[in-house]
C-alpha cells in the first residue's frame, strides 16, 4: 500500500467517523440556530442586518459574520437559511475529522494512537452540534484544523484557522493563542530533514545550496500569535465601530456566573473525553506540541468556566476544543502504559455513551418537534403586529411580525435591564410602550394551562413575571396552546385585537 492510499483511507475513516454521529443526531437544533437564520433571511431580502424587518441594526448574533455566510441560501426563509446552516456544518466538520485522523497517525508510530479516535463517533456533542445550525460545526471545524495542521507541517496555516474560531467565539481566544504559540514546536512535514536554529524550511524543488533567510524562532511565534489574535480584536473592533460595544449583545444579556460556569466545565470534563488525559506520568515523556495541546485544552475549559458556562444543551462551548482533546489523547496514549491507556479511553468513552444514550434521542427529535410548534401556532400568531417572547428563534420562522426578545438577545434596550437572560424585569409600562398585541410564553412541563391563564405556572422567570403584571388576564386572553407535551407555548392575544387561531386544548 502506497503512503498516499494510505493516507486517504486513514482520512476517510475519521471523515466517516464525524459523519455517522452527526447523520444519526441531524434532528437536533436549538432555538438560537433561528435567531441567526432570521437574521440571514432579512440580509437575503436587501432589508439589511436585522432581527426585525422594521427594526434597528442590532447585534444578535454572537459570531459576527455568520449571517452573512447565510445569507445567499435564505431567500426562501428563516428554515431555509437553517437548512443551509445544517448541511454547511456537517460538511465541515466531516472533512476537518479526516485531517485530524491524519494528524492522529502521525502522532507516533504505535497502535495505541488510533484508540483516541474512538472518542470522535461517541461524542454526542460532536455529531449534533455540527448538525444543530448554529456556527459550531463550522467552529469545531476549524478547532481541528487548529491542531491538525500543524502536525501534518502547516503550522501558521493552523495559527490563522484559531484565530478564525476565535473571531467566532470570543471564548476560544485563549485556547487559539497557546494552540498557535506551541504549534511552534510541532513536527515538520513527513520526509524533512531538521532545519537548523532560525532556519527558514525550503520550498518544494528549491536546490540544497540555496541560501536561506534566517527566521528567528521569536518571529514566528510572533506571526503564529498574531495570526491567532488578529481576527478576534477585528472583530471587537468592528462591533465597537458599528454597535458602540466590543462584545457581543449576548455578553450584556447573560451575564457570567463563576459557579454555574465551574459545574458547567467540570461536568463538560466528565462526560466528553478529556478524562483520556488525565495521565501525569506520561505527561513528562511528552514533547512540547503535545503538552501545548494539554494546556490548550485546560485553558480553554477554565475560559469556559469565566464565561459562566452554557444554558444549551450538549456541552456547546466545549465542542471546539473536543480535536484538541482527541489529538492529546494520541499523543498520550502512545507515552503511557497500554493498560493504563485502555482504562482511561475506557472511561472516556463511558461518559460520552452515557450522554449519547442518554441525550441523544432526545436530542434527535428537537427539530421536528420545534417545526411541529411552528406549524401549530403559526394560524394563532395571524395577523399579530408585535409578538412578545423569550424563545424567539421558532417564532421568528412562523411569524414576519415584530419581535420583542424578552431575553435581551437581540435588543439593547432589554438586555441592559436586571435579571439573567430568563429572568429580565421587564417593567409593564414596556408592553405598551412597544405595542405588544401578542405573548407566547411556555408552561412548565407538566402543567396545564389554568383558568384564569395567570394563575397557570410557567417555566421560565421573566414569564412568571409577565403573568404576575397587574391587569394581565383582562389585557390577554388565550388563543392556542402547542401540543408538544414538553414545549406548551401559550398564545395570548391582546383583548379586543381581532382574534386568529383556534380555542386552547
């Protein structure tokens, strides 16, 4: 078998392995998947980057730039531009694996190194986050390039594919800079003679008396940090010049909590493969790259932990840096004692099955179940002006109304109000002020809707809230309710407003 066959079946294999999970776990997304795909489809129709058609210029999408990428597939409208979000994730992530396999096989010359790549087609975070039609596929993409390419030679190209998932998710910018700046130390290309000190590689063809430039090692750690840097401040830059704020509207209207984000990141360690490098002894036959790809991984779960961890499901923030973990895990079990090896991978991969046996059923019904809410409270949502609700992705794909995000997420004026993303003090007097003549709130599960409907529980604080306000059952009255047993939205039409939709159930 020729290097070059071997190389692509080594390839296909991981390709494969990414593939499968993310077709098995298709179904899943989550509602902010259409946050950004109303966002697209506005760009689409030339009514420029906004929420609401009518609406300001406000900044609800964390990865700026993601809308735009979009944009050209979501004419036909916010569900189409989340079709597109889907498949371009998959596709991504799909081919970055092949490059990690390859960088996995050429982490040593011994069989153990394969056994990290089974921690690739367990994880159930990778395989529906790259699915899911958020930017994480995409994200997750460039993580594994981050660590691929500089092991397969390519090290400034591995820098600049950091940055870019930095300049996508603010929180990957430590992980982006110590990836970049230990990729210093990867190996060179297969077949390369070792280049002295401060030796620049030679070209393809180039002749052995050539002169060469010298290239101090400071310069290119210098140009590998700048590279990872560059596109985050960009980034921030642009939104400073655009929305007077560097960070994104989600930073304002989530604020961190250190203690959620501890759980988060010790939970998001346990259960999606890092345990594989819990192995100190190895540690220290280790080389350079692969004690950078330890400290990026660790840098970027306490980076997690700062940013007060995720309310979505599947461990989000962490999937990025989940090639990073697989790629580790090669070079150390092919430092440590196989038994040793085993038992870790072992109980690696225990905690990805719990989750994907777990979760993932689960998981792989979301999307049909959000479409299915959709085409039930679409007729209730008729001839609705301004619609206000916390979960405003599906809404915005089965209404062209205006939209008040009581999460703040994408309106400014929200999102600076106390209380978390769930919790907003959303002041009476603001319904009014915004001409709200529809809510949709969601039951806790397992409730029924009461009577009057104020008295019923809801499952979130702000909704609470809102169903608490003086007056609320003479100015609201029910039209539907969703018949997903675990997603029962609410809709409550303003009293006297002309009434579209049937009677609850």
């Amino acid at each position: 078998m020729t290097k070059r066959t071997r190389a692509l079946l080594v390839a296909l294999a991981g390709a494969l392995s990414a593939l499968l999970p993310a077709l098995a776990l298709s179904g899943f997304t989550v509602d902010d998947a259409l946050i950004t795909a109303r966002y697209a489809h506005h760009l689409a129709l030339g009514l420029g980057y906004r929420f609401n058609a009518a609406g300001p210029v406000t900044d609800g999408v964390t990865p700026l730039g993601w809308a735009f990428v979009l944009a050209p597939f979501a004419a036909g409208g916010p569900l189409a531009a989340l079709a597109a979000a889907r498949a371009i994730g998959v596709a991504a992530w799909t081919l970055a694996a092949g490059a990690l396999a390859l960088a996995v096989d050429r982490s040593s010359g011994r069989p153990a190194r394969f056994a990290a790549l089974l921690l690739v087609p367990a994880s159930a975070p990778l395989g529906a986050w790259s699915a899911a039609g958020m930017e994480t596929g995409v994200v997750a993409a460039l993580g594994a390039l981050a660590v691929a390419l500089p092991a397969l030679g390519r090290a400034l190209a591995g820098a600049a594919c950091a940055g870019i998932a930095a300049a996508l998710r603010p929180e990957l910018l430590p992980f982006a800079l110590v990836v970049a700046l230990a990729a210093q130390a990867a190996p060179r290309r297969e077949g390369e003679a070792p280049r002295r000190e401060g030796e620049t590689p030679r070209r393809e063809g180039e002749d052995e008396a050539t002169p060469r430039p010298s290239r101090p090692a400071w310069a290119r750690a210098l140009a590998a940090l700048a590279l990872a840097g560059a596109p985050f401040v960009a980034v921030a830059l642009a939104r400073l010049a655009i929305f007077g704020r560097p960070a994104p509207l989600a930073a304002l209207a989530k604020a961190p909590d250190a203690a959620l984000g501890a759980r988060y990141a010790l939970a998001c360690f346990l259960l999606t493969g890092p345990v594989a490098l819990v192995a100190p002894l190895a540690w220290r036959a280790l080389p350079a790259w692969p004690r950078g790809l330890l400290a990026a991984v660790a840098v970027h779960f306490l980076a997690v932990a700062a940013a007060g961890g995720d309310w979505m499901p599947l461990s989000r923030l962490v999937v990025p840096a989940l090639p990073a973990v697989v790629l580790a895990a090669a070079h150390v079990a092919s430092a440590a004692d196989a038994r040793a090896t085993a038992l870790r991978i072992a109980l690696a991969l225990a905690g990805e099955v719990f989750v994907m046996a777990r979760v993932g059923p689960t998981a792989a019904r979301v999307g049909a179940e959000r479409l299915r809410v959709v085409e039930e409270l679409r007729g209730a949502l008729a001839g609705a002006e301004v619609v206000a609700a916390l979960d405003i992705g599906w809404l915005g794909a089965a209404t062209s109304a205006t939209l008040v995000d009581l999460a703040g997420v994408t309106d400014p004026a929200i999102a600076a109000l106390p209380g978390g993303h769930t919790t907003k003090r959303i002041p009476g007097a603001l319904l009014d002020a915004r001409g709200v003549d529809a809510l949709v709130l969601l039951l806790a599960e397992g409730q029924p809707l009461a009577s009057p409907w104020t008295a019923s529980r809801f499952a979130r604080g702000v909704e609470q809230r809102l169903a608490r306000l003086p007056g609320a059952d003479e100015a609201f009255a029910p039209a539907a309710v969703s018949g997903v047993p675990h997603l029962r939205y609410v809709v409550l039409r303003r009293t006297g407003a002309e009434s579209a939709g049937a009677a609850p159930r």
